[in-house]
C-alpha cells in the first residue's frame, strides 16, 4: 500500500454527500497493494454508501477476495460509476444502486432485487451515514436529528430487517458506527448518539441471531479521509484532521477496509458482537 499523507490541506464542500472526486488528495480507497487470498469466493455483498470513502474500499477489497457486490448511494454518480468500475474490473458483478437507506420500502425493494439478480445474500455492510457538526445542544434543530438519525442507524435497522428474511447459517453482518460513540464528539453529539445507538444494536442482535449462525459485528473507525470529512467541517478544521491521533495523522480507507473482509470471512468465525477499532491508536474502551 502507498504511503500515507501525514496532514491534509485545508478545504471544505458546500453539500452533504460529499463528492470524493473533488478531494485533495484523493483518499486511498481502491486497493493498490492489497494482497487478496480468495476469503470471499462465492459470496454475494450488498455495501451501503459504497460510492466512495470506506465504502468504496470495502467494495473493491470484497470484490479483490471473490465476491459479486452491490452497493448503494445517494446522489454521487461521478463516484459510484468509479466504484462499479473498480468491482468490475476484478472480474466480478457489480450493481451500484441509488437509494436512500432511512426509507424502509426502498430498503426492501434493494434487497430484493440484489437477491433477484445475484441469486443471494452473504454478506450485509451497513456504512451509509451522515454527520451535521454543532457546538450547541440547543441549536440542533428536529429536522438535523431526524435526518441524521434515519440515515444512521433507521438506515442500518431497516437494511438489516429486509437482508434477513434471505440470509442463511455463515452469513455476516457488519455495522459502520465509530470511535464517537465510545468517547463521545462535544460537537457531533446527535451523530455520535446514532453511532453508540448501533453498538447496542450489534451486540443485541448478534445475541438474538446467535443460534442461527449469523454474525454480528461492527468496525468503530476513527479520523479517517473520506467525502463526510470536507463536506461536514470548515476548512481550519479539516487542515487540523487527524493530527490529535497517537500516530499523528488520519487514516485512509484503506487501512479501515480489511477490517471488514476480516469480519465477512471465515477468519473471524468465533467473532460476534465485537467491534474492531482503526483509529489511529486511541485506546478507548471498546
């Protein structure tokens, strides 16, 4: 793998999806250097927000180890068709799907169709997610919690309730929350409350679906570059990125990724309700 920028140059994004495309640099998120060793062969994926970022890494690292992925986005065509690129260029099938996960029917009709086309499902990531900084309680406004909160984690709660209904004994389900929700963000309060919300909801439901042989578990990444990071904070901010992290820099995804083929594979078949945490060496209580 390449090396790793040690400070990221101010700059910031007006909207919300950020667009990857417009980053610098660009993060490191299509697997160049990656050793692939056939985990997934076989297995069918379905990856939310996997248009850029960590889900763009996951995609492609899926698709490196075997698997045929679907994954889904919002608005961010440019960097989706790079993504559907990437898988395809493993030799593998790809279906890159814009959908809005906090919207139950949608959740559905994706899954369904994935199962359709690809014949099953091994593997669900939920990744999707959006953030909103505030430095005053009072200020987060209804719509920003209910938007942010739907994205987050009804998103995850609705994609995992229609991926069950055709997932099987060995299948893996992994969740995207963060290193917020374990030391908390002063100013992502209503972000880092839907990401602890999906620490509780992975060690519940990996209780509950424990006798069926289905795993569950999540990855707690920390200051990692991706889309959210220009497009949720000001340019002062995003020139300061990842500098607090013991190894003084953020992460790429790239370094998140393995991760989740660790999870989705055999390797971690004793594992289920645990979170693994690429954060750059914060010890939190994980």
């Amino acid at each position: 793998m390449t090396d790793r920028p040690d400070k990221i140059p101010p700059q910031s994004q007006s909207q919300q999806p950020g667009i990857e495309a417009e980053m610098h640099p660009q993060p490191q998120d299509e697997g160049k250097g990656y050793k692939p060793a056939g985990k997934l062969a076989g297995k069918v994926a379905i990856v939310t927000g996997g248009d850029s970022g960590i889900g763009r890494a996951i995609s492609v690292l899926f698709a490196m180890e075997g698997a045929d992925v679907a994954f889904s986005y919002l608005v961010e065509h440019v960097d989706a068709n790079r993504t559907r690129q990437l898988v395809e260029a493993q030799g593998r099938k790809c279906l890159a799907i814009d959908h809005d996960v906090g919207v139950k029917k949608s959740c559905e009709k994706l899954v369904d169709r994935v199962v359709k086309e690809f014949g099953r499902l091994d593997v669900l990531v939920n990744n999707a997610g959006e953030q909103h900084e505030s430095e005053d309680l009072t200020e987060i406004s209804e719509d920003q919690l209910l938007r942010t909160f739907r994205t987050n984690f009804f998103g995850t709660f609705f994609m995992t309730q229609a991926a069950l209904k055709h997932m099987a004994e060995g299948a893996s389900i992994i969740n995207c929350t963060s290193v917020t929700a374990y030391r908390g963000s002063k100013h992502l309060v209503d972000y880092a409350s839907t990401k602890g919300a999906m620490v509780a909801f992975t060690r519940s439901l990996a209780g509950q679906l424990a006798d069926k042989g289905i795993r569950v578990n999540g990855v707690a990444p920390g200051p990692i570059w991706t889309p959210l990071i220009p497009a949720s904070f000001d340019a002062k901010h995003v020139g300061e990125f990842g500098q607090k992290t013991p190894l003084g820099r953020p992460g790429q995804p790239d370094e998140v990724a393995p991760c989740f083929v660790f999870l989705a594979s055999s390797d971690s078949s004793y594992m289920t309700g645990q979170v693994l945490h690429p954060n750059g060496g914060e010890i939190i209580n994980g």
